[in-house]
C-alpha cells in the first residue's frame, strides 16, 4: 500500500511512451549521434527492436498492459550538461 501511495505522489516523475521497441532504438542512437545517415547505414546491420529493447531495459523502462514507462530525470543544470562527452 504505501509503494502505491508513492506512486500515486510521483506521477509527475513518469512519462508514458508512445513508441516501439525498434523505433525506442532508433531514437536512442539519433540522441547520441545525431546524425541519421548513421541510422540509415546501420539500418539493414542491426536488430532495431532487440536494441530498442536493450536500451528500454538500461534506461529503466517498464512494459505494462498499458504501454510503457519511464521515470523522468530531473533537469541537469547547463554546467552538468557542458560537461558531459559526446560519443560517435
């Protein structure tokens, strides 16, 4: 009962996802690339929706009945985000 109240105070903290496994994938590679002809390279190379899947489970995803979940960070300040690498 109390996990569920906890819940129930934290939706603001969740987002539904509109999407599948294959294009959860695809999205996941654009945001850390940023370049679709690498999409479109890769594209006849890679089992989109087991790499979608794979992502889905490192960025703590949750499947329901419903559709699938995700926690939302918080924001990150500018400073925070300057500093991080990018890859590809």
């Amino acid at each position: 009962m109390e996990d569920a109240l906890r819940l129930t105070e934290e939706l603001d903290a969740y987002e539904f996802l509109h999407i599948s496994e294959e294009d959860y994938g695809k999205a996941v590679l654009l945001e850390l690339c940023g370049d679709e002809e690498i999409l479109d390279m890769l594209d006849g190379f890679l089992d989109w929706q087991n790499f979608g899947l794979y992502m889905m489970e490192q960025d703590g995803v949750i499947s329901t009945q419903y559709g699938a979940i995700r926690k939302v960070e918080p924001e990150q300040s500018e400073q925070e985000a300057g500093m991080q690498l990018q890859s590809c």
